[in-house]
C-alpha cells in the first residue's frame, strides 16, 4: 500500500474531512479514533466501517435515542492507578463510573436491537466488566458525589464529633451575636457568616476593639470587620484537626477505590475503547447525514462506476446556498483513465480532486455521497500530482517538480494503483511538455493503471481518441453567456474556448485577430468546429430535456386526473348511499309518527289541548331533519398591537404580526406562534377570579408573569444582601406557581450555598433542593422544586 505525495490528505482536503469529525465527537475517545483514522486495502475491514457506520447513520435518522452524550476520558487516570498504594480523587473516580455507565447503556441498547445492527452490536464484545465494578465503586459516594458518611466506621465517628463542634461553635458565637447586637455593635440586619472556615461576626469598625477576637476580613468599603470571637478559637482549631482526620480517613478509602479499579484495568481499558468507537462512528454517521451520504455497492477490485458524485467539502460549503452540480463517472477494466478537458475554472481541477477525496473517505471507512446504486471498488494505491510543487529548498521548478512526481509513479504504478494528474504537460514549451506527457501516459496504460488526468494540449486528446484504454472527457461550457456550466460530459475532448474567454474579457478585436492569424487556420478552424459541436450537443440536451419535462408534465397530469376521478366517483357512491340510508330512515319515522298522530287524534276525538302536543311533536321532528347549520367563528377581532391572550389563560401579550391564520405574540421577552382563532383582546375577557383578588391587593401579576427569570444569580453578593433578594425571589416565584427554580451562587468557599440552602430549610413551599447536574454546574447552583 503506498499513498504518494505525504501531504495527499492536505491536497485533497481530507485534513478538514477529519477536523469536521473530531468536531462531532463528544469526547477525547473518539477524538483519539478520529486521529488513527488511516487508509485501509482489505475489503473486509472497509466493510465492516462502512456497515457501522450505515447503522449509526439509521439510528440517528429514526430519532432514537441513543444513551451516549458528553464524557470524561478515563484512560488519562491509567498511568496514576497503576502505581501502587495511589489514589485518585473522587472528581476522578466519578469521571470514571460516569463513563462506565455510559458504556453499559450503549452496551444494552445494542444488546437489544442486535438484530437491527449487527455490526455495531459485534463492538459490544469488548465490554467485560465485572456486574459489582460500577455499585461497589458507587457504594462510596453519596448524590453529590462526596465519599459518604458511613463508608467507612472510623469516617462516621470523625464527621458526628465535627458536626457536634460545629454545633457548639455555632452556640457559642450565637450567644456572643446576640450580645454584640445588644451592644449595638453589629449593622443593621447582618447576620453570622463565615471566612476562612471559620464562623466570625460582622461588627462595626468604630466597635472592633470592643469586641475580643481576630480580625479574619473586612468588607469592601472597610465600614465592616468580620471577627472571630476569642472563645471559640479553641473550638476552631478542633474542627480543623477534625477535617484533617477527615481528609486522612478519606484518602484511605480513595486508595481502596483505586485498588478496585488497578485490578479491573483491563476491562475497563476495553470498555473505553468500546466507548471510544462508539462516539467515533456516531461521529461519522454525523458527517454521512451533513453531506447525505450513503454506503455504495463496495467491489473487491478496482472499479469506479460512480453516479451523481458531489465534491464533500464543496457541498458543504454551498449547502442552502446553491445546488452542486453532481457528476457522473463510469470506467472499468477495458477503459480504465479519464482524460478531461475544458476551459480554465470550468470544474476540471474539481472533478479531479472530487474522484480522490470520495476514493480516499471511502477507503478510510466512511460513506460517501453518491447515488446509492454507483460501484466503488478497492485500490491498493493512490498517487497525486497537483498544484504550484515548486521548492526553494530542492532547487525544483514547478516542471521538475511535476517530473519528479511522474518518475515515481512509473517506477510503483501497478494495476491496483488509482493516478490523479493534474494540468499534465503543463509548466514547459507546450511541444516539448506535450509529447513528455503522452509517453508518460502511454506508459501508465501499458502498467493497467486506473486514473483521472486534465489537460489543454491538443494532442493529448488526439491520442485519447485513438485509443480504447482511455476516454476523453469534457467539462461543458455555455458559449453564449460565456461562463462553464461545470457539468462533465464524457465521450468527447472539450475546448478551452481561449479566444472566446479573451473576447470576453474585452481584449480588442484587432487584438483577437493577430491571434487567430498566430494560432493557424487549421487549429482555429479544429476549435471552431468543437465549438459548433458542443452548441449543437448543447441544444439537443436542452430540446431532449425540455421534451420529458413535458411529457413528465402530462403524464402527471393524466394519473391526477384519473385518481381525482376515482376518488370523485367513490365519494359520489359513498354520498349517495349514506343520502339514501337516511332518507329511508327518515321516511319510516315520519310515517310512524303521521300514523300515530291519526291514531291519537282519534282516540281523543280532536280535542285542541292534544291537537296542541301532536303539532309540537311533528314540529320537533321537522327540526331534528332539517341540515345541520355551522356557525361560523367571527374574524377580525384582534389586530396588531392588541394586548391579547390565549382562550382559557391569563398571560396578556403583545400581537405583534398576523400572518394568514397565524399570529405572533410577544409575551414579555418570549415571542410565540399561535393561531389566530386561539386569541381574545384582553379587556374583552373577564379576569379569573385569582387575579381579580391579587389585582385588589395593587398586584399586576400579568407583568409579573411575563417579566419573571426562574433563574436568580447571587454571584458576588455580600452574605448580608443573600437573604432579602432570596425571598422576594421566593414570594414572586410561589405567586406565580412557578414549579423549578435555579440559583447561582458559585462554588467558592461554599458561604453562599450554605446560607441559600439554610434560608430555603426554613421555606414551607419548597419541596425539595439539590445541586445541579455535575455539567451544568454541579454544586455551583442549586435547583429547588416548589411544592
């Protein structure tokens, strides 16, 4: 296997192929995957990629849900869990359960649906790991991902004595806080906190000799210090000695946990490459769908039976912008090069490049974006020549260059190599560059090579013709606009239309003549004649297609009609049955009722109070036969700038656009879609009898709702100013039946969070508090549900 130049990725462009992939991953496994991405030759190897990644590709398009998202890379903590009586720590070892539980999720889905994805559930062999592995490791922590209380005896005897210090730290300097408040020594409405670790009271500045203590902080403008009594230094200082027996009990546990997991090492090595495939081709089903795709027909040999190629990164780049005209490519074992020409900047160097790039992704395991029915077949070989190869360094002209590469693939060429040339012959006298390039290409021919070539010279296209091993190829050109059409025609050389690019440039005429008198009658009359060709080609294609439009047109039309016929017919039949069916019902209750009218008014011999009642039975009978009228919903009664609201709520908004039946409705800063039909005008609808009372208390609650953030950011605050904006924060959020809330306070020192969570204990609405998800924030905030 040889892949030549070294930089081939780079020229063809499959360097940003694998940026975009490593932008897909979720993380550094598949990442890691994405780097080791290399060409492969075995035809198996190639398809099992490709079938995996076709599964992927379903599974994303079916919508299902696939239990992978952001994770850490266990394998970073390798090398600290293989030394002995080491430890992670417990930021760490949940990193690596949070994996683990990845990896077993991914490994039941595809346990589950191995029937539909065969190849990706063959991956799930790598999963080994002991059933115990993930519970004993999660047996340690607790919901906050700390090592538990009782994870061990002598770790529950330490934490119960902090927590009784802490407790008789926090009596203590009560009592010394009532005291100083007393005093006056303390600002209006603070509270204890803490600095340091260490509870301290705020004082006044003025008082600070007043009161005995250390200076731990001041604030910001020096009007408060914050001190921590004498009295309770003592107590301070057997909490500390508490945390660090803490700290040492539960180093001794995380040393156990990585025991567990150096034991374990090479399943869960296994599983994080499992991990790692898994997001690498969910990577690339990612990339099959951006660029629609598809796995083709895969050959064992060489082949190249393609349909509707599109460049992948030119798709990309004009995707919702405009449309990429495909091409189509068919060469096989009898006529196995392409010789292509055109115009400058008519597509040539793009066809080239398109032909490498799919051959290489495909090789290297990804799907393509061809026509699903198109046949790509397997080269041991890839050789590139393309661009200014110009070197300083090497002392090599861009035509040196060019020869140089030539003389390699002469000497490594085989009947399995795939050949891309561009601009052949160019960068020298073009008599002398010609001829070299015609034996090199003989030469290639004779050694079975398959290849894609362009050119201008005139006797490359010559000896195209007159031979069966290579065809000739055109990118097509619109000489009345005078712009490429970049759609490639194969079966005939193509024109570099020069004098007609020149003509359009504003060259003078007199000018475009000498050159014509220059290049020769015969080699003018040649390009005038491909010129005459290529029009009429033109103009037959654009007949031949504007014909099958038509006749397309007319044959739908002809179907429509014939279905609309039959489902006219249908109706019509279905109507009438149903029409005849009630009449026949109709017709035997009214015959009913007349003859028990009769009866009756004979029986009772006419008298006018029964007469009365029979009249107003056929009279109800009447109405119940009469056609049901629909009553029709008034319009117009909302226009734009209404204040408006949804029938049946009580959020007034703004109507800020209609368009046809639907309206735009600005409520506070959130604009919605909603049908026109499902609004009122506010002062046209009576206020529920809630927002009645509340209005009565001086509330406007409608502003209230379409003003409130469920979100509170405390980040920054003093711990005095915490409490007074967390309850009204609270009182609006209860009125307005809010059901989850989120509060920032940062991680830090842990101050605020203490002081949020100790106020929200006190709350008979909240239902409950916890931290946030650990990759939303974890701890830094707090989310509480309201009862």
């Amino acid at each position: 296997m040889k892949i030549y130049p070294n930089d081939l990725e780079i020229k063809l462009g499959f360097d940003q192929i694998r940026t975009r992939l490593i932008n897909y991953c979720l993380g550094e496994l598949g990442t890691n995957e994405v780097h080791q991405l290399s060409f492969l030759t075995n035809h198996q190897s190639i398809k099992i990629l490709l079938r995996q990644s076709d599964e992927f590709k379903t599974i994303l398009e079916k919508g299902e849900s696939f239990p992978i998202n952001n994770y850490s890379n266990p394998t970073v903590y390798f090398d600290v869990i293989r030394i002995e009586d080491s430890f992670l720590e417990e930021e760490n070892i949940q990193e690596i359960v949070q994996s683990l539980h990845m990896v077993i999720a991914a490994f039941k889905f595809l346990s589950k649906e191995k029937e539909g994805y065969p190849e990706l559930h063959r991956l799930t062999e790598l999963v080994t790991l002991p059933v115990s592995l993930i519970s004993s490791l999660e047996g340690k922590f607790n919901e906050k991902g700390k090592i538990k209380d009782n994870a061990s005896p002598e770790l529950a005897r330490i934490r119960k004595r902090l927590r009784e210090e802490e407790a008789r730290v926090r009596k203590l300097t009560d009592q010394i806080f009532r005291d100083s408040v007393g005093q006056s020594w303390v600002p209006e409405g603070a509270t204890l906190t803490i600095r340091d670790g260490r509870v301290v009271i705020p004082v006044l500045a003025e008082h600070k000799r007043k009161l005995r203590g250390f200076i731990l902080d001041e604030s910001s403008t020096g009007q408060t210090v914050y001190i921590e009594p004498a009295e309770s230094m003592e107590a301070n200082n057997e909490i500390r000695d508490l945390i660090h027996a803490d700290r040492r009990e539960v180093v001794k546990i995380l040393k156990e946990l990585t025991t567990l997991l150096r034991e374990n090492i090479e399943p869960i090595k296994s599983a994080c490459q499992f991990l790692g495939l898994i997001d690498f081709n969910r990577a690339k089903a990612k990339l099959a769908i951006d660029l629609e795709a598809i796995m083709p027909t895969l050959a064992d040999k060489p082949d190249l039976n393609w349909m509707l190629a599109r460049h992948p990164l030119l798709y990309l780049s004009l995707k919702g912008k405009r449309e990429v005209v495909p091409l189509t490519i068919d060469l096989n074992d009898h006529e196995r090069f392409l010789l292509v020409s055109g115009p400058n900047a008519g597509g040539k160097s793009v066809c080239l490049k398109t032909v490498g790039l799919i051959q290489y992704m495909l090789q290297c395991g990804l799907l393509v974006p061809l026509y699903e029915k198109s046949t790509v077949g397997i080269f041991q070989n890839i050789f590139l020549d393309i661009g200014d190869q110009q070197s300083i360094d090497n002392d090599l002209s861009t035509y040196s260059s060019h020869l140089k590469n030539m003389n390699f693939f002469l000497q490594n060429v085989s009947a399995s190599t795939l050949v891309l040339m561009d601009e052949l012959g160019s960068g020298t006298d073009p008599n002398f560059g010609g001829g070299i390039a015609e034996a090199i290409l003989a030469s290639l021919l004779e050694r079975k090579s398959w290849g894609v070539a362009t050119t201008h010279y005139y006797n490359l296209k010559l000896f195209a013709s007159n031979r069966s091993d290579i065809r000739n190829a055109s990118m097509q050109f619109d000489t009345k606009k005078l712009q490429p059409l970049f759609q490639l025609e194969i079966g005939k050389p193509g024109s570099s239309f020069a004098l007609e690019i020149a003509r359009k440039t504003g060259l003078p005429n007199e000018t475009l003549e000498k050159a014509e008198q220059i290049i020769g009658k015969e080699l003018t009359g040649l390009e005038t004649l491909m010129k005459t060709v290529a029009e009429e080609k033109q103009q037959l294609v654009k007949r031949q297609r504007e014909l099958n439009e038509k006749e397309k047109k007319a044959t739908d039309e002809h179907n429509r009609y014939q279905k609309l016929n039959s489902e006219l017919e249908s109706k019509k039949k279905e109507i009438v049955d149903r029409a005849k069916a009630e009449a026949s019902s109709i017709l035997k209750e009214t015959n009913r009722e007349i003859e028990k009218t009769i009866r009756h008014i004979r029986e009772n011999k006419a008298e006018k109070k029964e007469t009365r009642k029979v009249r107003q039975g056929l009279e109800q009978l009447a109405e119940k036969v009469q056609p049901i009228k629909k009553e029709s919903v008034p319009a117009g009664e909302v226009k734009e700038g209404d204040k408006v609201r949804m029938i049946g709520q009580e959020v007034t908004g703004t109507l800020v656009s209609i368009k046809g039946t639907q309206a735009i409705v600005e409520f506070g800063s959130v604009r919605s879609t909603v049908k026109l039909n499902h609004l009122v005008r506010s002062d046209l609808v009576e206020p529920s009898s809630f927002v009645r009372k509340v209005r009565s208390m001086g509330l406007d609650v409608m502003q209230k709702q379409s003003s409130f953030d469920s979100t509170l950011d405390l980040r920054g605050r003093r711990a005095e100013e915490v409490v007074p904006e967390l309850e009204r924060f609270l009182d609006d959020a209860i009125l307005l039946s809010q059901g989850e809330l989120k509060i920032l306070h940062g991680k830090g020192e842990g101050v605020l969070r203490k002081i949020v969570r100790e106020h929200l204990k006190k709350i008979k609405q909240v239902a409950s508090f916890a931290d946030e998800h650990v990759e939303r924030g974890g701890d830094g905030i707090t989310v509480v549900v309201l009862k």
